[in-house]
C-alpha cells in the first residue's frame, strides 16, 4: 500500500475508538457494537486492531447504552480507558471527551471507529507508518468508493495536498462528484489535534462539531495533510443496519473459510458453512454442508465434520466422524464417532475410537476410549469406561427431583438395551447388566445384573380374548403349519 511499509513504525500515543453514536437504524435494544460479526462483537474487533500498533492508551469513547458497551469492554478489554461523551454533538466533541483522559499526550493519536470490524490492525499499522515518514500533522485514512453518498469528500489542493473535508450534506454540486471519500480514520500529531479542537466550531448543517474540521485549519497553518488510499473497500465500511450486518457477516466468513481452505481444509459449501474467527482447524478437516463452527473450537486433522452440525467451544480429535450433530463444550477423541442425531452438552468426553450415536444426549459424561453408546441414549453423569457397551435406549438417570448424582459404567461392561441407571450406581468394570433391567445398586464385577420380572406365556390367550381378529387368524395359521403332517 505504501512505499514506506517495511518501516517500522513509532510508537503510538494513543488509539482512539468513537463508540458513543446511537445506531438507530439497529432497532435494537442492545447497542450496536455488541452485535456480532463471525462470533465476536463489532466492537471487540476496534480493540484488536487498535492493541495491532501498540498504543500506550486505548481510549473507547461511549455514550449511548454506555452500561452495555462498558460492561462488554471489562469482559473483553479491562486495558482500556473510557472516555463519557454526554451528549453526541459530533466526532471532534468525541475526540476531544478522549483527549480529556489522555493528560500530557506527546506523539501520534489514532481516530477510528467503533463500527468498522473489518479494519485490520495492519492497515492502522501502514496508515502510522505513511504518516510518520511524511512527517505529516494528520493523514487520513481514504477509499474510492463507486457511490460516495453520504460520505464526507476529501478536497485537495493543486498539488494534490489534502485540504479539506467536506461532509455531503455540506457539499457543493462539484464536491459531490468526488469519489475519495473520508474513511473516518486517521492520525494526528497529538499537540496539533489539541490546539485545533479548541478552534472548529459547529457552522455546518447538522450543528456538530465535526473532526474533519480539524483538516481546514491544521492546512491554515500550513502543515503538511497527508492521505493513503485503500483498496480493499471492506475495511472502512460500516455497520449501520442488519442488511450491512449480514453482508460483512458473510464477507468475513468468505475471508475465513478462504484462508481455511488455502490451509488445507475442503469446504465442501462455502456458502453454507460458518466458521468463527476463533476457530482452529487442521488440514484436511472435511467441512460438509450445514456446519457451523463456533468460539473456541479446535478441529484435528482428517476429522469429518457435518452435514448440519453445530459445534461449539468443542475439541474434536483427529479423523473423528461427526454428522448431524449439536455439541458444546466438550470433547470428541481422535477417531470417535457422533451422529447422526447427537446432542452432547457440557463435560462430555468421547475416548479415542468411542461412538456417540443417533438420538443419543449426552451430559457431563465421561467416556472411555472404544466404548459405544450407538442408539437412543441419556448418558446424564455418567462414567463410562474403556470398551463398555451401552445398550439402545438406556438411561442414566441422574436426576431425582432434589439433586443429581454420577453413575458409573465400568471397562468393557455391557448394559442391555432399554436400562436404567438410577443414580448413583456402579456397575463395576467387566459386569452385565440385562436388558430391560432397571438398576438401583451396584453390580460387582463379573456379576450380571437382573432387575424385571420372569416372563410367563398364557397359551390360547388370543383364540380366547381375540376371537375372529386378524391376529387370531394368522395365529391359527402358524399353528397350522407347526402341526406335524
Ligand atoms: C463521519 C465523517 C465522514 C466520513 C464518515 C465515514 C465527520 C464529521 N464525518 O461521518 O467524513 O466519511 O464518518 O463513515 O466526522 N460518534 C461519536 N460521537 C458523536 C458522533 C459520532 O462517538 O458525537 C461516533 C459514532 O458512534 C460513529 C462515528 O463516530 O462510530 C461516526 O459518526 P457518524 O455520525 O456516523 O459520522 P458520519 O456522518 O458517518
Ligand atoms: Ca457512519
């Protein structure tokens, strides 16, 4: 972008984030800067690309819903300072509330928003560097844009110095065809940004006092304005509404899965697919339609993850299966096996090579490498050893009104289909328990465990209480046949 950008730049004052705009055009009752763009908050992406160039201070300036954006900022960023603008009369009213946090300022002072999540911290890093060998007073940071409505226009000179910004509402016909537009970030020498605040004044259309100002005068004084254009338009944009907020959404996901796929993962629908910015994932990762990958997820290599899956905060190992499946902070081992169909709540572990498999929940639930819970399950608290086998349909029932309790399966045990587990229960490890049983103490090892009643027949039952149906003809028929000839 600049011939200067291999230099490394000085250091920063400051970076400051105007953040204390309303969003009106949100309808929201949550402020604007919390909405999220791949997982993380418009916001959060200011601060990162702000710590990008190593400021001395960040400085969020806030003011509408400001208990929100201050809540989310001591949750995010405890580091920066904030700034209360009351009343919003305008961004050099902004810059100046955050200069007042920021006493005996000596060196360069960054301006930008809190609404642009695309900026990345190594544009600020180059717009430093641009300005520092220019030895400018304030560079801007500008974009040709193929519709400038709306924006403020950059005026320069005859010798193509900036001199000036022009809002649209203020523009004359001729400015108005001008397509470099202000991007509302720059940098300014700190001294001069100070002197020139005390000196603009609110004589424009809406009554603000408008930091674009502060261009005019520093050129009065005849220091140097300098600009750097960009090229990747994203990154100055906006959010101002929920159209704008899904189209960056699905801009940054593009960018993601982008540079996922240049890593080696097959995505096999970008366009169905959503990965968060935090996510990790190792070549050949196989991302089926459907899938979305969410907060601190960490896929392994060769892992096969969808169609329609939801993992989040989730660890999955490598060359595990994991199809159809919702999942939150837990693990899948290297080579298990989940779905179709599986819900695995917080604290579930799968060993290596371990089977979660359709219309089966899981919660708080250890389980042991090879061992296989495959068919309709509610494994609540539960333990589960190295190689056991849960049956179709058992239930660890953890829950008895008042508390809940573990339960414990052992290595290779095996637990008939259709059992409940009431705990706390031990089935201790190469122990059975039979089908249908329901469990209230523990079963030792070797022991099988039997808890239903004996069956018993009633012969002729259906030709007597059944007479004439369907059932009583095909049972005299079966008779019939067993007869012998
Ligand atoms: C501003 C620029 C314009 C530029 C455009 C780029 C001015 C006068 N104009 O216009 O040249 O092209 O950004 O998007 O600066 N804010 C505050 N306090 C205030 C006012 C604004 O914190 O009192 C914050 C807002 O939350 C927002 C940012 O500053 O994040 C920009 O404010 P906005 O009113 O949207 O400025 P624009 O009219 O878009
Ligand atoms: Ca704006």
């Amino acid at each position: 972008m600049s011939v200067y950008s291999d230099q490394a730049p000085n250091p920063v004052a400051a970076v400051v984030i105007l953040a204390a705009g309303e969003g009106k055009r949100m309808k929201s009752s949550r402020s604007k800067l919390l909405h999220e763009i791949a997982g993380h908050s418009m916001l959060s992406y200011a601060v990162t690309a702000a710590t990008v160039v190593q400021p001395e201070h960040v400085v969020v300036v806030v003011g509408h819903l400001r208990d929100q954006v201050e809540a989310h900022l001591a949750e995010i960023a405890p580091h920066v300072l904030i700034a209360v603008q009351e009343q919003q009369l305008g961004t050099g009213d902004a810059v100046h509330a955050a200069l007042g946090q920021l006493e005996s300022l000596s060196g360069d002072v960054i301006v930008t928003y809190g609404d642009v999540p695309m900026l990345t911290g190594e544009t600020l890093a180059s717009l430093l560097r641009e300005h520092q060998a220019r030895q400018a007073a304030v560079t801007v940071l500008t974009a040709e844009v193929p519709d400038p409505s709306g924006y403020g226009r950059i005026l320069r000179d005859r010798d193509g110095m900036v001199s000036g910004i022009v809002e649209h509402r203020d523009a004359d016909d001729a400015q108005r065809l001008i397509t470099e537009i202000n991007s509302g970030i720059y940098v300014f020498d700190s001294a001069t940004l100070a002197t020139a605040l005390t000196e603009i004044a609110p004589a424009n259309d809406q009554g603000e006092l408008y930091l674009t100002d502060v261009v005019t005068v520093v050129r009065k004084t005849d220091k140097p304005v300098a600009a750097m254009l960009i090229d990747d338009l994203w990154q100055t944009e906006g959010v101002n509404d929920r159209i704008q907020l899904s189209r960056m959404n699905a801009e940054v996901n593009r960018r993601i899965l982008q540079h996922w796929m240049r890593e080696g993962v097959t995505v096999v629908d970008p366009a169905t697919t959503w990965v968060h910015a935090s996510v990790d994932l190792a070549p050949d990762v196989i991302l089926l339609p459907g899938t979305s990958l969410e907060g601190a997820t960490s896929i392994g290599a060769g892992a096969r993850i969808g169609p329609d899956t939801t993992l989040i905060d989730m660890e999955v190992g490598e060359n595990a299966v994991v199809s159809r499946t919702q999942a939150s902070l837990s693990v899948i081992g290297p080579g298990a096996n989940v779905g179709p169909f599986a819900y695995l709540r917080p604290g579930t572990t799968l060993g290596a090579g371990g089977k979660i498999g359709t219309f089966v929940e899981a919660k708080n639930a250890r389980i042991g490498a090879g061992a296989k819970a495959p068919h309709l399950s509610y494994l609540g608290d539960a333990v589960i050893g190295e190689g056991a086998n849960i049956g179709a349909g058992v239930i660890f029932a953890n829950y008895d009104g008042v508390r809940k309790s573990t339960s414990s399966v052992g290595a290779y045990s095996f637990v008939g289909s259709n059992s409940v587990l009431a705990a706390p229960v031990e089935v201790a490890d190469g122990a059975y328990v039979a089908a249908g049983s329901t469990i209230t103490g523990d079963v030792g090892p070797g022991d099988l465990g039997v808890s239903r009643s004996r069956q018993r027949n009633v012969p002729g039952w259906v030709a007597r209480k059944r007479a004439g149906t369907k059932t009583a003809q095909a049972a005299e028929a079966a008779l019939k046949q067993q007869e012998p000839s």
